[in-house]
C-alpha cells in the first residue's frame, strides 16, 4: 500500500478524490442538519439522505453506455465542474429544504457519472496487479471521510457561515478537477463497435452482467446483503440513540469506533486475500457481520452491567465486518469485468447494489418503528446466516475464478 502512495500519479489521482470526496460530506451532512432545524421533518431528513443516491440508482443503466464512449478523464473533470455550479446554487437557496434536497439530487447526477468513471479508471492508474491494495486505500480512506466529514461540517457550521461551506466544498471540487486534467493516462476512451446504440448498449450490459459466470452468483449474494447494510446502519444511529441512550460525546465515540473498523477492515483486507481467496473472505465476513448484528440482543445487559466498553466493541466489530465485505466484492468485480465492459458494468451494477441499499435503507426506517431496533438487528443476522448458507453452494463458481483477471 504504501509503495502505491508512493505513485506520483496515483497520488494524484488520490489527493483529487479525497479532496472531493471530503467536500461531498461536508456538503451532505450541512444540508441534512439544515434541513433538519429549517423543516423538522423526519421524512424530509431521509429524503435528503437519499437524493444523492437515488440517481446513481435510476440513471446507471444509462451512464455506464456513456462512460465508456466518453474520453474517462473528459468525464471526471465535467462530472466535478458540474458539481461546483451546483453547489454554488445552493448558496442563494439555503433556506429553503425543498430546494437544497432538489439541488443535493441534481449534485447526485454528477456523482453518478463520477463514481463509475473512477472506479473503472483504478485499474489504468494502478495497475491489475495493484486493484487490491488500491481499493484498499480508497476504503480506509472513504472511512475516514466518512468520521471527519461531519466533524469539519459541525466545525464550519459553528464558526463560519453556510455560504462558506458551500464555497468550501465548490473549491474543492475545482481542485479535484484540476488534478485529474492532469493525469495524461486517463486520456483514453473504449471505441464502441460500428453501429452500437445507447439502447442496445444498455440491454446488452445487462446480459453480459447477469450471465457472466462469476459476476451473476457476485450480484445475486450482494443484491440481499447490501439491503441488510443498509438496514443496519439505517438502525445503527437509532440504536445508539434511543436505546443505548448515549449522549453526544458517547454517541461521536462509538461513530468513530465504527468508522475505525471500517479503516481496519480496508487495511487488512489485502493482506488476508494473499492468504485466503475472495470467496473464502467473504463467507467470513457474513459471518462476523451476522453474529455481530445478533449480538445486538445482549448488550443492553452487558450495558447495564459493565458499562458502555461492550458497546463500543460492537460499533468496532460491525465496522469491521462490513469492510471485509466490500473488500474481495469490490476486488472481484473490477478483475473479472472485460476493459471494454467495465464502464457499463460498474455503473449497472453500482445502480443495482445502491438500489438495494436504498431499499434496504427505507424499510429499516419504517420497521424499526413496529418491530424495535433490537429485533430488527436479530432479523438482520438470521439472514445474513441464511445467506451464508447460500453462499456456500454459489461461493463455488466465485472459488474457483477467484483468481482469474478480467
């Protein structure tokens, strides 16, 4: 890892999606606290929480045909560029919830486009042989981001204006920018065959994607998985809250706690797939997450007697677990995707896997209502065993390939 930071142009390319990256949950958490005060709508709050994600979701059958008829750094550079007029939008409308979650939508377009594009550009700036340790990098550096971001924003908010949030987040999308028209490699696009259309590119993405020997059984595991995620961190914030009862200092150390097994699980991924297939990381992993979501049953008690140390070990873990998750998925998906597919394939499967979050994210909302955060958790973890189970007979085309480059 630390010879691949030590890439002048993967630094590069580095330090622009950090930077962007970093404005993007500044943004995101400033808009959700604004919204939040402003309205004190629950549901507008959830609606905020989605409408970055939702376009990735609706439009990636579409982006992807794009991406890969487009010159790649053409489309990271424009995908920022439009993200900084947005967000300098959001300046006169700043008190206004229903146009700052509209804004926060269009913002999400232009995410769209530039999370595919970025991804299918790691293998061209690191090298296929480097693909593990580079989204290793990108996790633990996501999971960092994903602590400080709220951080810096409650910081900015308490000290400077929201006007200069929204510049600050502009900025950084601009140097992003820069950075990337830099790099010379990504200066290079697919060529479609003669006579390819957008339409028939879309239908025949989603063929290549679903009868792919090992992407199809990859996809079908993760499709389930990824609404169990996100019904558990839906509930997770809920659980500290109102049932934990934490207060704001606890609350913030058992985020970061969570964050810190993210990191941990992206840092130690690479090193566990030298030593055990994808296939094999994964099956445990599942495991690690289901019993962990399951142990959510007892720590009230051992809360009550011990203290809140169990709790904490519980955010560490369930982080843990769910970034050795995406470590081998991630990893498989780039290698076994052809060149010239993997523009389309990433955003397609993207918006399937963010559709499934979605979903995932709602229902955990509106259940834990009815049936209670402990008992969701449990029901999170019989299906993550379920699926385990599952896993075990479709692991086996995942097994055997596991090595394979795309």
């Amino acid at each position: 890892m630390l010879e691949l930071l030590q890439d002048k142009t993967y630094i590069r390319y580095w330090i622009a999606v950090v930077v962007s990256f970093l404005g993007d949950a500044i943004t995101l958490t400033s808009i959700v606290y604004l919204v939040g005060v402003q309205s004190g709508s629950v549901m507008l709050i959830s609606f905020a929480l989605l409408a970055q994600l939702l376009p990735s979701v609706l439009l990636g059958p579409l982006i992807g045909p794009l991406i890969d008829r487009w010159n790649r750094r053409t489309v990271l550079v424009a995908a920022d560029i439009y993200r900084l007029v947005i967000v300098l939008l959001m300046i006169p409308f700043q008190h206004s919830p229903l146009a700052l979650i509209g804004l926060l939508f269009l913002q999400g377009i232009g995410t769209g486009f530039f999370d595919p594009a970025r991804i299918a550009s790691v293998p061209t700036i690191a090298g296929a042989e480097r693909i593990p340790q580079a989204i290793a990098v990108f996790q633990s550096t996501a999971a960092v981001i994903r602590f400080s971001g709220p951080v810096f924003a409650g910081i900015m908010l308490s000290y400077v204006s929201v006007s200069a949030v929204f510049i600050y987040d502009s900025v950084s999308f601009l140097i992003s920018a820069l950075l990337l028209a830099s790099l010379k490699v990504l200066n290079t696009k697919a060529k479609p065959r003669p006579g390819s259309h957008l339409l028939t590119d879309m239908v025949e993405s989603m063929w290549t994607l679903f009868r792919h020997e090992m992407l199809r059984p990859l996809l079908l595991l993760l499709m389930p998985v990824m609404a169990v995620i996100g019904i558990l961190i839906t509930n997770f914030k809920e659980l500290m809250i109102h049932v934990f009862r934490l207060n704001s200092l606890q609350y913030g150390w058992a985020e970061a706690l969570f964050a810190l097994g993210l990191a941990t699980g992206a840092l130690f991924g690479p090193r566990l797939l030298r030593r055990y297939t994808p296939a094999g990381l994964m099956r445990s992993s599942l495991l690690v997450v289901a019993f962990a979501s399951m142990a959510a049953w007892i720590l009230p008690e051992l809360k009550g007697a011990v203290g809140l140390l169990p709790v904490f070990a519980w955010s560490l873990l369930l982080g843990f677990g769910e970034s050795l998750l995406h470590v081998p998925s991630a990893n498989l998906l780039l290698q076994q995707m052809p060149e010239e597919f993997r523009g389309r394939g990433i955003a397609l499967s993207n918006s399937i896997l963010n559709g499934c979050f979605a979903a995932g994210f709602l229902a955990g909302g509106g259940a834990s209502e009815a049936s209670g955060n402990i008992n969701f958790f449990i029901l999170a973890g019989v299906i993550l065993l379920f699926l385990f189970t599952f896993y075990r007979t479709a692991g086996a085309i995942l097994h055997s390939g596991s090595t394979a480059k795309g």
